[in-house]
C-alpha cells in the first residue's frame, strides 16, 4: 500500500521530503503537507501525534506548516469486520495537530486492487476504473466486501486532491456533479463553496476575521427586518 499511495502523490506534482519513519509529502509551490504513515494498530495514535507533528515541522522548517498538516493513517486490518468504525471516527474528527484520514485495508483487498491497477501509472488507471460503471456498481452493492473496489473508492474519497473527472456515462451524471446539487441545496453552501472551497489555503489564511464575516452576511437572516 505505500508504494502505491507514494506513486499517487508524486503523479500529483507532490515533492518527498526525507523523514526517519515516515512520508512527507507537499504539493510542488504550495504550502500543504502530508504526513503518511503505516500504523495496524490506532490505540495509541492520539497520544503519539504530538511528537510525529513536532518531527515533521522541524523536517519541513515552515511557519505554515503548523495550519496545513495533513496526517494521512495507512492501517492494515486483518478483516473488515474487526474494523471499529467509532474509533476511525473519533481519531478522524480529533481537531488537533493534523487534519486526520483513514484509509484502512485488508491484504486481500491489496492483492485483489495490485492484479487490476497499473502500477506504472497509477491514477491513470484508477481514473479508468472509476469510470466503468460496474465497478461503482460492485462498490456500491457490495459496500466492504472485501473486494478492490471499496478500496479504489476509499482511496479516492481520503486523498481529496485526487480529482478524478468522471464524465458522464450511460445517461449517469457524473459523481462531481451530482455532489454539486446536492451542494447547491442551500444558500450556506452554496456560498460556502464558491467562496472558500475553491480558493488555495494561502488565500484563506489571508482572509480577516471581517472579511470573512461579511462573506457570511451575504446570507445570513438580517434580524433587523425580521418580525
């Protein structure tokens, strides 16, 4: 799995850096960091963050690093059934040091996804896979089933960067563009969208808290003209 996952970063214009025991990863020009590392055992991953994000910072040497870091978890698992989803959940969701993803994977899943991606060019081919309606039909029938498509699609949801353009295909539309209308569903995030997801994290982090705030009136309810 780590060799894969460092072949997708570096087709991505990622630049390696040199880390004892583990990947450093940033995006060639930009300030943003990735952390990759193996773990199969998450018990001890909280308390263990602070040290690997004081390593990493002193690795990188830049004061952004502190509000760009990425920890991505590699974590091998005997079988998806002994996979506790509250614990993924809880470390996911824990706001400090890193921004947290899980890819979790069994073996199996591992050889099965090897026989069926070329390893030579790696996004090129997930790409092709994720445009084979079958495929998201065996994902989405057979969620977890131990087969290499719930890994392809998990891979693709925990590494956003990974844009894959899914045209549409027989009369489908495509998976980004069906996430956009559910976005446009409301105002919030609608704007939420056209204002901070689509600009670099360099422009966000220059943003004042006024700017920010007179973004957000745009629309939100004026309770002066309420009843």
């Amino acid at each position: 799995m780590d060799n894969i996952i460092n072949k997708i970063f570096k087709e991505k214009d990622h630049e390696e850096q040199e880390a004892p025991d583990f990947k450093i990863f940033s995006l060639r020009g930009h300030y943003n960091y990735w952390i990759i590392i193996n773990r199969d055992d998450l018990s001890s991953i909280l308390e263990e963050q602070i040290d690997l994000f004081l390593k990493a910072k002193e690795i990188v040497g830049q004061a952004q690093f502190d509000k760009n870091a990425n920890l991505l978890i590699l974590n091998k698992v005997t079988s998806i059934k002994a996979i506790n989803k509250d614990h993924l959940l809880r470390i996911e969701e824990d706001l400090f040091h890193f921004k947290k993803s899980i890819i979790y994977y069994t073996e199996e899943e591992l050889i099965k996804f090897k026989e069926v991606i070329d390893l030579s060019n790696v996004t090129i081919s997930m790409e092709s896979r994720l445009l084979d309606e079958n495929v998201f039909e065996q994902h989405k029938t057979r969620f977890d089933a131990n087969e290499y498509q719930s890994l392809l699609y998990r891979i693709t949801h925990k590494i956003p960067f990974l844009r894959i353009n899914i045209t549409q295909l027989n009369n489908l539309d495509s998976l980004e563009e069906i996430n956009r209308k559910t976005i446009r569903k409301n105002a919030l995030n609608d704007l939420l969208e056209r204002e901070f997801f689509t600009i670099t994290d360099d422009d966000l982090a220059g943003l004042t808290d006024e700017a920010i705030l007179e973004k957000l009136k745009t629309i939100l309810p004026n309770e002066d003209k309420q009843d």
